[in-house]
C-alpha cells in the first residue's frame, strides 16, 4: 500500500471482484476490434514537455445540451460541440463546450484552453488538428502570430489524429455511463440534455485519478505539482445524484424546508475545490453551492417521489 492509496495492480484486482454494473455495460458498449495484420500504428510525435504538442479534435452531438448559465433568463441556444485539447507528454484532457464550429468559437476555445494552461505555468507550442475547423486560414495566422505551429490530418484521415481520437472514446464512454446511471435512476431530473456537464466532469475525474507509470495523476504529470496528494475523495460525487443545498433566504420559515434539491453537475473551475456546481432543475441556471449534503446513492427519491414539497 502506497500513500496514495490502492496501487494500479491492486486495483485491477479490485475491479475484477466488484459486480457487473447495468450503466457501465449500457455506456461502454462498443463493437469488438477486427484483427488484421494489415496496416500499420500512426506514429505520433514524442515531447518530453508539457506543452510541448497537443492534440485537438472536436465531438459533436446530434442532441442539443444545456448551456451552462448562472444568471439571467435561460438562454435558448444549446451546446451542440465540444472541443478536447490534448497534451501528447501527460495524456491530460481539457474541454471546451461550443454552440457551434464557427471560427469566432474555435478562436475562444483556443484561449480558453491557452489561459488555463498558462495558470499553472504551460505555454502550448504546438497543435495537431484535423483537416477541418482547424485548417482554416484565420486560425492558422492567429498560431503564427503567437509563435505557435500547427500540424494537419490527411482528409478523413482520422488514425492519424490517434491520440485524441482515442481520448475522445473514453471520456465519451465515461460520461455517457454516468448519464444513463443518473438518469435510470433519477428520470424526472436528469436528462440527456446534461450532457455537456457529464462531459466535463468525465475529463475531471480522468486528469485526477488516471496514474501513469510512475504513479502520478495526469494533473501532477502536466503540471509538475504535486496536486494529488491534496485532493479529498470525498469531495468527488456521483454525477447528476441529488443534493439539498442550504436555503439562502434570510427569512425562512422556522418549520419550512430549509432546503432546495438541485441536481450535482461538477465542480467549479473558479472556487475552491470542494465547491459543486448544481443545476436547479426548475429554472435551468447553475450555481456554486458549499453548504451543501449530497445523495451518492439516490436513496432518498423513494420517499420524496411519495411526499409534496
């Protein structure tokens, strides 16, 4: 036993052991791999930096999801793309959630990406980008300007991008599991309009526990700090599970609830890191909440479906 807890061959066997879960076999589903001696692995370009390559493809989905909004009146637009960068050193992924492939933004999510990376002292050299989106002449001259290069896919060339494709499928696979958990057990507040937040919170929960060779997360490989050591395992929740946040309202009446019951989505990339963000399900707007108790389980809908609040 490490002081990191389980060791990967430890829990290998650990997973073995644990019963067959309806959600994960619903959500990984994949048709079995062809064997074939033809054709050889795309090789990727090696970097022994973070930064160093990265990276990008895009995922876009057929059912439109919600935009992730805190204030004002729900907004009608949806998410219907979701970029994913991809750092060849550390494999860590970073997504950013897009209304569409205009080039306005494709330019965000690039500096999105850039200014999260460069917090923790990154700076992005190098792209490798499908021949789509990524080709476009602005984009290209907004790289050069910024002393940054780019590398493109042969058209529909896809395996030549293999780093991220792959990436791509297991976080796909991984929020598409929790989705359909949350949702099989929770229908009257989770849909697949949630989607974007399974999303993002998939890629959190890879970066924070996927260990490398050297038993580093990928967060501490990208970063070189050592983040892991600090992070509380009971502040991660099972996504899309209910919670009772702590009623804000000075005047509440002393035998009222004094509590709403939102839907957990996340944490918040702005606060600290036990901060969730929740999504109320009447009004569609997320918010940071702290004086909160969660539902890992969903054992309370049983009673609640039977009772008026």
């Amino acid at each position: 036993m490490s002081k990191r807890g389980i060791l990967p061959k430890e829990f290998v066997k650990l997973q073995k052991d644990l019963p067959i879960c309806g959600s994960c076999l619903f959500g990984k589903q994949t048709r079995r791999p062809q064997r074939s001696k033809r054709g050889r692995p795309i090789q990727q370009p090696e970097h022994n930096y973070p930064g160093g390559g990265v990276s990008t493809d895009q995922i876009i989905s057929a059912q439109p999801g919600l935009v992730p909004q805190s204030t004002g009146t729900l907004a009608s637009k949806r998410i219907t793309t979701a970029t994913v960068f991809v750092d060849h050193f550390s494999d860590l992924s970073y997504v950013v959630l897009m209304t569409s492939c205009s080039g306005q933004e494709i330019h965000c999510a690039n500096q999105e990406f850039e200014a999260w990376a460069a917090s923790h002292g990154i700076r992005i050299l190098h792209y490798h980008a499908d021949n789509g989106c990524f080709a476009k002449t602005s984009f290209k001259e907004d790289l050069c300007l910024n002393a940054q290069s780019i590398s493109i896919c042969g058209v529909n060339a896809h395996s030549q991008n293999g780093i991220v494709e792959r990436q791509n499928h297991f976080i796909t696979e991984s929020a598409r599991t929790m989705l359909l958990h949350a949702e099989r057990l929770w229908p009257e507040g989770v849909s697949p309009l949630l989607w974007p937040f399974a999303l993002k919170y998939a890629a959190h929960i890879v970066n924070h526990f996927a260990l490398n060779t050297k038993g580093m997360s990928l967060l501490e490989h990208f970063t070189g700090n050592t983040l892991l050591d600090n992070v509380d395992l009971n502040d991660f929740r099972t996504f899309g599970s209910p919670c009772y946040v702590l009623d804000s309202a000075q005047h509440v009446p002393k035998w009222d609830p004094c509590s709403s019951l939102p839907i957990f989505v996340g944490f918040s990339a702005l606060h600290a890191r036990n901060v969730a963000m929740v999504l109320n399900p009447f009004t569609g707007l997320v918010s940071p909440q702290y004086h909160i108790t969660f539902d890992d389980h969903f054992q309370t809908l049983t009673g609640l479906r039977n009772t008026a609040f």
